[in-house]
C-alpha cells in the first residue's frame, strides 16, 4: 500500500489510509531492520511504546514472529516510559502491558527487555533514570524509536515545557494526559501523577525515529507537530530536528493538515467538484458572507484567483455551491413511501439516540419501520454504584411479589462483597458484568420507546470482540461479520445507518463500523443491496462540506430526542467514558451539535432550521 507524502510538512510525513496500512509498513521497515542484523549477528536495539497506537503493529510483528520466522532472539529493548509509582504487576503497568501485547507472544530475551521501573524508592529515581541512559548508551544506542504522540503534544511522557535537553527523568503528567488515561484507570481520580520517562533529547539521539497517530482526535496536534516551527509546547515538534524521523499517520489524524484542509494553498489543484464546494464553503466561514454574497475580491484576497479564473466569477462559484448544499435538506431520509424497513446499527446501547435520534424519531412518525441494532452490551461503562442499586431493586422487587428470594440474597451477596473490595481498574466479574449489561439492555429499551419503537424491533448483538469486560478490545470475530450478514438477510432493510466514527476514545465504533462494511460488501456479492449512511459518534460533526444529508428538526422534534438520550440514566449526570476534555453531558452537546449545524446552514444563506442531524453516504474505498 503506497502512503501519500504531504507536502506542506516540515518533516517527512507518510499518510495511509487505515491505520491497519500504517501499521503493516511500520511492522515491515522493523523486521527488515531486525533480519538484517540478525544475519550480521548484531542485536537491533528498539525504542518501544505502549498505549492505545502501537497495538497493531504490535499484532504484526507477532504474526511475523509466528507465521514468517521472525527471529527476535537478538533484540534489544528499551521502553520510553512507566507511571509512578506503579507494581510490575498492577494491572495499569506499562511493563505488564508489554509482556502482555508483546513480549510473552514472542522469542525476546528477558534479560533483553527494559522498562523503566515504578517501584524504586522514591529517593532512588534519579540514580534509576541515570542508570537507564547507561544501560541505552551500553546497548549501543537505539535503532528505531516507535513513539505515539498524546494531544498534548508529548511523546514519551515529556509534557508541554518539557525542553529538548531533557533526559530520563522523574515528570508529572498534564491534566490532559491524565483525562485521556482516566478511561483506562476508570477515573482521572485513579491515573498516577507521576510518570518516568525517557527525555526528549534521549529520543532524539535514536538513529531512527517512527511517530505513528491515528485517529481524528489527534489530528490537530499533528498539525501542529509537523507544520509548525518546533516548540516545548509540543515536545514532538522536536523531531523536524531529527535526520531520519518520520510521522505515519492514517487518513483520519492527518485530516488537519493543509494538505486537506485548504490543498489550493500549497500548490496547483485540480478543481473538481468536490474541492469547489469545500472552497467555498471554507470561504464563506472565512469572511463570514453566506455563499451568494460572496464577492470576487473575497476569492482573490483568499489564495482562490485560480478557482475564480476557472470557474468564477463569484456569483457562479457561489450559487452553484448555494444549490448543492440546498439539495443536502432531506426532510425524507428514507424517501415518501411509508414502511420502509430501515436498520439503524448503535455501536453503544446510547449512540443512536444521541447522534440520529431526531431522525429516528422522524423516520417513525413518517411511517417507516425502524429496528435498532445494539452491537455491543457497553457493560464497561456503568458505575458499580448503579449495579448494587439494581440488585438491591431485584431483591426488594422479588420479596414483595414473594419471588424466588433466596437464590436473588445470594447474587445480592456475592455482588455487594466483590463490590466492596474492588479495587480501581479491577475487571468486573461474570455476575457484575451480567447486570450492567442488563441495566444498558433495559435503558435502551426505554430510550426506544421514547422515538416510538418497539422492543420487538431491537437487536441486542453482543458482538464477540467487545466481550473482553476491559478496556481493550479483541480484533473482530467472524462470527461477529456473519450476525450481521444474517440480520441484513432476515430485515432485508430499505437503508442502513451506522456510527462512521473516526475518534471514539476506546475504538468501538470504528471496530463495530469495519465489521458492517465487511457484512455490507458480502450481501452486495449475493445482490442484496441498501444506501448506507453514516453519522457522526457523540464526539464530533462531520464537516459542512462533507454533509450529504441534513435532516431538520423542530424543537419538539430535538425536546423528545433529548428525553430519549435521558432515558440512559446510567450515562446521565456524569458519565464513565465521557471521550475527549468535554466535560458537558450527551444530551448538551447533541443539542449544540444539532443546533449548530442548522445555524451553520443559516449563515451560508440557506433555510433557517432549528436544529439539523447531519449524515454522509459510505462510499467502499
Ligand atoms: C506511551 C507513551 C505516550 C503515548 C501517547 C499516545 O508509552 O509514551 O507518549 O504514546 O500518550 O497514547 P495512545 O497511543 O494511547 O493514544
């Protein structure tokens, strides 16, 4: 898979189109590197990362190990980090996450493998970090240098401030970095203070260095990173320094570079459609001018007088574009004939609602047969405090109505202790994990209602990667495929729609996202065919320009949407995983999103809506 090289980055800067690409260069450039030495009988000495990026090439390298022989007997390794202070064992350490995702999957040495170590005593760290230079300099100093990047812009743990001098040492974690780990710690009240890490300049001297990000909610460090000047701001802008650094990225993180957002700025384009309207509408935000009272000087003055040679002058550019995105109000997503069958899939139990309930509710009140698709249980998101309350419901429930109680004390009995002793982190056990995913089951049944729709129209899928009760999640099953081949065959659905997420913080949606296109892709081979619509997770809105479907929704319409999205009570008030630094709940920010997008239409000159949900069309790659 060749990668685009952007243009218009200080650095060297590759971009595949899925991270799975990336990942596979990444895993190919390193066993190239590590045969090579091998045959020479040299160690090759890598610069390791842990987190959420590096588990697939990780995946690579392990299947290389497995299925083509990849002999790492001779590698060396050095990790950039570890929180402090932190058990070896402890479920949230770094080194038995690597033994974990990699070392125990592979023919590594122990006495190869370094990481820095959270239990030294407090007095001792300095000596600690000095010894893990000399042990990097004895080794002969780092091959490659894998390094993720957080939105902070650290790599390692050397947070903003951190200057390009700086060594292994002893750091304190940035709010930001400790609200993104918060989700992995169940709590930003649970994540350490403090981490070691290995210093900027210690990266530095590696001879080689790979910066991989995916995912949108990277994208704007990353632009930062690689097109501006370097800055202790962003410690991983110091890599422009670096002779042989580069940035992999996969489509979604590099969607903030020039190279997308404004490409006629870097060079000559072709002008096709698609890039006219963006223009424009780019345009438009920019002098803030609806789109027909756009002027030719607006064009000029904006780096666009090739648009307007081509295809101006402004009133064209501008009512063309104007006609477009008029044509994108759809008060009929699923067109004029009523019982249409439409299959709207909710990689959550809360997703449909808070990204498309107005639409679902509006598709129910023109007729059509909606059925909801729920792909996972989302049991790791409810607070243990809800689990006891609902046990402490059953068990109440079941001695009024004189039902089986002893067997109902029982469970009340086993759950309460493990409760009580649990400890920050601990997975859930088989009893726990069963009621929270009842309580979701039963709140997404509710919030159905709340849009009209029946519990016989919902499917609780449980698809098999999500069943891990952590965090990570396992690779897609093909069973998982095969359920959701089976459901389009049973529905045989009019159209679908489905969570075409790019930045949801643990991967489910884009997991639940790739298994439907595979299911999609093989029900078209047996000519079943239906439209397939994306939208948007609870995180972000598609761009203006990108919208091929704008649904309008009255105030009413976004008030029962809201009342839908409250019947998720154990997501209410304050969530598990709220995703990302937004600290306002679901139903708020849908009714910004919503809103915000009709006022967007607003300001081109379009009809004025209340609020709008907005929608694009999956093309197949
Ligand atoms: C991990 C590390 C960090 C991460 C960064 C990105 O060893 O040093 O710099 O690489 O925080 O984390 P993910 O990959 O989880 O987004």
């Amino acid at each position: 898979m060749n990668p685009t090289v952007a243009p218009s980055t200080r650095m060297p800067t590759l971009i595949f189109p899925t991270s799975t690409d990336a990942a596979r260069h990444v895993a190919t450039l390193m066993a190239k590197m590590i045969r090579e030495n091998n045959a020479s009988g040299v160690p090759t000495v890598l610069g390791l990362a842990t987190g959420s990026t590096p588990v697939g090439l990780y995946r690579e390298l392990i299947r290389m190990h497995k299925e083509e022989n990849l002999d790492f007997s001779r590698v060396v390794t050095f990790n950039l980090d570890e929180y402090f202070p932190m058990p070896k064992d402890d479920s949230h350490s770094y080194n038995r996450w690597m033994q974990e995702t990699l070392f125990s999957h592979i023919n590594i040495k122990p006495e190869n493998v370094h990481i820095p170590d959270g239990t030294v005593k407090p007095g001792a760290v300095a000596d600690h970090c000095e010894r893990y230079e000399e042990a990097i300099r004895k080794a002969g100093g780092i091959d490659i240098q894998i390094l993720g990047i957080g939105r902070t812009g650290h790599i390692g743990f050397n947070e903003p401030g951190s200057p390009k001098t700086a060594r292994t040492r002893l750091v304190t974690l940035d709010p930001v970095t400790k609200r993104d780990a918060a989700s992995g710690f169940f709590g930003e009240e649970n994540v350490p203070q403090q981490a070691i890490t290995m210093g900027t300049a210690t990266i530095l001297e590696a001879r080689k260095v790979i910066l991989m990000a995916f995912g949108e909610h990277k994208a704007p460090t990353v632009q930062k990173a690689v097109e501006n000047p370097p800055s202790e701001s962003i410690a991983a802008s110091f890599l422009q320094e670096h002779s042989d650094s580069t940035f992999i990225l996969d489509a979604a993180a590099a969607s903030d570079l020039t190279l997308y957002r404004r490409p006629w700025e870097i060079g000559p384009v072709v002008w096709k459609p698609e890039l006219i309207r963006q223009a424009v509408i780019w345009l438009s935000l920019k002098v803030h001018k609806g789109l027909l009272k756009l002027s030719d000087n607006d064009f000029r003055e904006h780096h666009l007088y090739e648009l307007l040679r081509e295809h101006g002058p402004a009133e064209n550019l501008g009512y063309r574009v104007f006609q477009d995105r008029f044509q994108t109000i759809i008060n009929h997503p699923a067109g004029n004939d009523p019982k249409r069958t439409i299959l709207v899939f909710s990689p959550h139990p809360d997703d449909d609602v808070i990204s498309m309930g107005g639409t679902i509710i509006r598709l129910v009140e023109q007729g059509h047969k909606v059925h909801i698709a729920y792909m996972t249980n989302g049991n790791i998101a409810v607070f243990d405090h809800d689990a006891l309350r609902f046990t402490d419901f059953v068990e109440s429930f079941h001695r009024i109505f004189q039902l089986d109680q002893q067997n109902t004390s029982e469970v009340k009995k086993r759950v309460t202790e493990f409760l009580k002793n649990k400890k920050p982190g601990q997975p859930d056990t088989d009893d726990v994990l069963k009621i929270k995913a009842l309580i979701r089951e039963t709140e997404a049944r509710a919030a159905a209602l709340a849009c009209g729709i029946p519990p016989e129209q919902l499917e609780f899928m449980d698809l098999r990667f999500y069943r891990t009760g952590t965090i990570a999640k396992n690779p897609i099953h093909p069973q998982d495929i095969t359920d959701i081949v089976n459901l389009f065959e049973r529905l045989k659905p009019y159209q679908i729609y489905v969570a075409g997420e790019l930045s949801d913080p643990h991967g489910t949606h884009r997991l639940c996202a790739e298994a439907i296109y595979e299911a999609v892709r093989r029900v078209r081979a047996k000519k079943q065919d239906f439209d397939v619509w994306l939208y948007r997770g609870a995180w972000e809105e598609w761009e203006p320009h990108q919208i091929e479907m704008a649904v309008p929704l009255s105030s009413d319409v976004l008030d029962r949407k809201k009342e839908a999205i409250f019947r998720h009570q154990s997501q209410k008030d304050r969530a598990m995983f709220p995703g990302s630094a937004d600290k306002r709940e679901f139903w708020q920010r849908a009714e910004w999103r919503n809103t915000q997008t009709a006022q967007l239409y607003d300001q081109f000159g379009l009809p004025e809506y209340y609020a709008m949900e907005a929608f694009v069309r999956w093309k197949d790659a």
